[in-house]
C-alpha cells in the first residue's frame, strides 16, 4: 500500500474546510434527508387515511413503520455527529462493509475514529455508505434514492443553460463538414467544449444547500465571454497536452468517471458528443457511475435522457426552441442503442449493484480507498481503465481520491500527488477547487492565493486543468 509523506485533511483543524463540512455542511445535508422522509410518510398516512383496502392498509402501515426507524437513526446519526461521538462499524447488510469497517477498528488503535478525528475522505464516504445502510436494513426502502428529489429540481432549474448549449450543438452541426475539415477549428472547439465540461462541475449538489434559481443560473453561464473571464481562474491549465493527445488517436476510447448528476452530468453528455461526433478521434466513450445515492447513479444516467426528452420537464426559455435540444438528446439515445456511449455496469443494475456481479467493476468508486490503491482493491477495474486512451475524473471527490486527500503542498508534482497511479492510464482530472487539497499549481501562485484570498481552494471560483499521459515515464 502507498504511504503518502503527508497527513491527510481532517476536522482537527478549525480553520479547514472539513471542520466546515462536519459542522455545517453535513448536518444540512442529514436534515434534508430526514425532511424528505417526512414528506413522503405524510403523504403516505393520507392514503393510508383514504383507503379500505386490507392488504393496501397493511401495506401501507409497513412503509410508514419503516420510515419512522429509518428517520429515528438518522436523526441520531446527526446529535452523535455534533457531539463527536464514536463513528459504529457498519453493520452486516447484504453489501460490501469490510474495508470500512476495517479501516474504523485502524483508525481506532491510533484515536482517529470519532466524527472530528477521523480523516474527511473516509468520514464523507462513510457517511453516504452508513445512510445506506439504514435504507437496506428495510423491506420497503431499500431501493430508495433519498436524494433523488434533489437531483430532479435542481436539474429542472438549469433551462436556461441547457437550452443555450443545445442551440450551439446544433450550429456546430449545421457546420458540421466546415468544423470537420479544419483541425484549427476542433482545435478551438475543443477548449469551448472541455471549459464547458470543467464548469459544469460549478453546480456541485453538496454545495446546494442555500442556493436560489438565480445563483445556479449565475454558475451555469457558458458563453463565450463567461469562458474567457473563467481562464484566469484555472490555475493549472493543460488544454494543450489533451488536444494533442486526443489528436493523436483515430477511432479512440475515452472513459468518464461521472460526478454529478443533473446539468454536470448533461455536460459530460455534451462534451462526449462532440468527441463522437465532430471529430476523428473518438469512436466509444465509457461512463463510469456510481452504485449507491451518492452522485450519479446507472438510474440517474437513464433518467437524464428520458426528462430531456420530456418538453415539459425543462420549458423552453423565452425564443428558445425545443427542437435542437431533442435532436441532440435523440442522438446520444441512438449512441448508447448502438453501443457508442457505454455505461460500465447495465443500465438497468439496481441500487448496490445487485446479487449478479455484473456491477462488480463499479464497487470501487464509492469505497473509502484512495485511486492510488486501485491496483490493490479493484485490479479488475485498473486493468480495465488501461484499455482506454484517456480516463476523465470529473469533479471534487474524484479529485480528493487520486490525491489522497491529503496534505501536498499546492506545488507538488501531479505525478507525484497520484502515487502509484500515475502512468496507468492517461489521465485527466476536471475539477472545480472546492476542498481544501490542491496540486500542480506554481509556488509563487499559491503563496499569493493563500495571502490575498483565503478561501480560493474550496469557494468553487477557480479550476484545475490537470493532465498525465500513460507510461512509467509520465511526468509535469
């Protein structure tokens, strides 16, 4: 196992944005979840009210018994969270627990085991697994998205976006032989389409908790000019080095390990379209998901094309016209009927994976290991990940796994950051900075960020770029 010569980020220090998330973020996050159940169980009792109907009845009270357990330990998971109780093994049900549990009887030999002690990249991973848990421990609930709601509404909200992209797909369509005979063209494309990609990931779920229509609107800008204004926030930028390595294919593979659903994820589909269809390059594109509420889901991908063919679901903006949004979204429909979008697991596996093992390849992704271990835990899904000709890792968490989340310095080496890892695969992480861990930036940028504004590693408002080609000779 790789042993990083640094510590990694947790609660212990107040200043740190785990401190932040532990004390604020979380509990938000708990008590949306446990409102939710709430909501549905009230909706539930005025059926149950409405009805005669025995076995309905019978049926009914079940449900409702079962969301009253599941709320009373969830509202303990969140008074023994505030006061930094002991974090309880996770008990026996149905799925994978031993690494987690292994990994809290480690960290209890060296006192690290409570709610602000614990590293954060294993607390939040824990975290989502445990709230699991409490779902599968039920007969009527265990298939149940608490989270889902959430995705839905907050997708619903980014009309205006979805509507300005779509429009632009299908101009560059219309100029589809001209952009194609033009490498300079693709050339330029291709930045407007991975900022596209990149900024995507501003409208992160997690952060959502105190957001109107109008700041996720703000966020999801993509015009010319916001892109233009945006590149002084990347603080590492290597646009150039993916188009030269994307160029240099012909009918390639490129993987996407997925973040967020909703608009991110409709970006990833944008982006993989242009990929597909605008250039030589490309020929398959693989989405990684993930196999438990928490990101995107194989229900969440299926979803997002279903309610963007929906013209009710998202109405179009004022002037605006379903019509390029529908022939786009019919498009990515044929690429996953004809096999060239592909998602690791069946579109059709059910929360945990199920009882088969087609979904086995997805398991890692939501375990508490970081990338740099991937060898050791999911040797299948590395060998796998080395077929492809470039492996995207969208997102924040993404990012905290193949650095460890752990204490570098901001100008560490990308490589070095990667441990093991780096040369695997070529390897391009995508991410907006919103966690306290950060690499591959120059020294004198990040002593200046960190003396004039305290907050540029995890307020969302600058980006990292960041790249590494395949091979044990992969370096900066």
């Amino acid at each position: 196992m790789f042993e990083a010569p640094y510590p990694p980020y947790d609660p212990t220090d107040k200043k740190g944005f785990s401190y932040t998330t532990v004390v604020h973020r979380w509990p938000v996050i708990i008590t949306g979840v446990i409102d939710r159940l709430h909501r549905l169980s009230h909706d539930l009792c005025l059926r149950l009210n409405a009805t005669h109907d025995e076995t309905t009845i019978e049926s009914l009270n079940l449900r409702i018994d079962e969301a009253k357990e599941v709320i009373a330990k969830i509202s303990r998971l969140k008074y023994e969270m505030g006061r930094d109780y002991v974090m309880q093994p996770i008990p026996s049900d149905g799925e994978s627990s031993e690494m987690y549990n292994s990994e809290l009887q480690r960290l209890a030999e060296i006192s690290k085991n409570t709610w602000f002690t614990a590293p954060w990249l294993f607390a939040e991973c824990y975290l989502y697994r445990l709230l699991r848990s409490y779902f599968l421990q039920t007969t009527q609930w265990y298939s149940f998205d608490p989270f889902s709601s959430q995705k839905t509404e907050t997708f619903k909200q980014s009309g205006k976006a979805i509507y300005q992209i779509a429009a632009s797909m299908q101009e560059l369509n219309d100029e589809h032989a001209k952009v194609e005979s033009d490498p300079a063209n693709l050339g330029v494309l291709f930045k407007e389409m991975i900022q596209m990609c990149l900024w995507g990931n501003a409208t992160d779920l997690s952060l959502l908790t105190h957001m109107s229509s109008s700041d996720i609107a703000n966020l999801q800008t993509v015009g010319k000019e916001a892109q233009a204004a945006r590149e002084e926030f990347i603080l590492r930028d290597d646009q150039e080095k993916v188009w030269n390595h994307i160029k240099s294919l012909r009918k390639g593979r490129v993987d996407f390990v997925l973040d967020n659903a909703g608009f991110e994820l409709f970006t990833d589909f944008v982006f993989a379209d242009f990929l597909v269809t605008f250039t030589p390059h490309v020929s398959e594109v693989v989405f990684h998901p993930k196999l438990i509420p928490w990101f995107v889901t194989p229900s969440d991908f299926a979803n997002t094309i279903e309610l963007l063919l929906d013209p009710a679901f998202i109405l179009p903006p004022t002037g605006a016209d379903f019509g390029p949004l529908q022939k786009m979204v019919q498009r990515w429909e044929r690429y996953i009927n004809d096999g060239v979008f592909l998602l690791s697991v069946p579109i059709t596996t059910p929360l945990g994976g199920g009882s088969d093992g087609t979904a086995a390849l997805a398991e890692f992704w939501t375990s508490p290991a970081p990338y740099w271990d991937m060898e050791v835990h999911a040797p299948k899904l590395c060998s796998a990940l080395k077929t492809s000709n470039l492996v995207i890792f969208k997102g924040d968490l993404n990012y905290r796994k193949l650095t460890g989340d752990v204490q570098w310095p901001a100008w560490t080496a990308f490589a070095t950051a990667l441990g093991p890892l780096a040369g695997s695969f070529p390897l391009l992480s995508l991410r907006t900075n919103k966690a306290d861990v950060v690499v591959g930036v120059r020294r004198e940028v990040a002593e200046q960020l960190d003396q004039s504004e305290s907050k540029w590693r995890v307020d969302g408002r600058y980006a990292l770029i960041s790249f590494l080609e395949a091979g044990p000779e992969s370096t900066e």
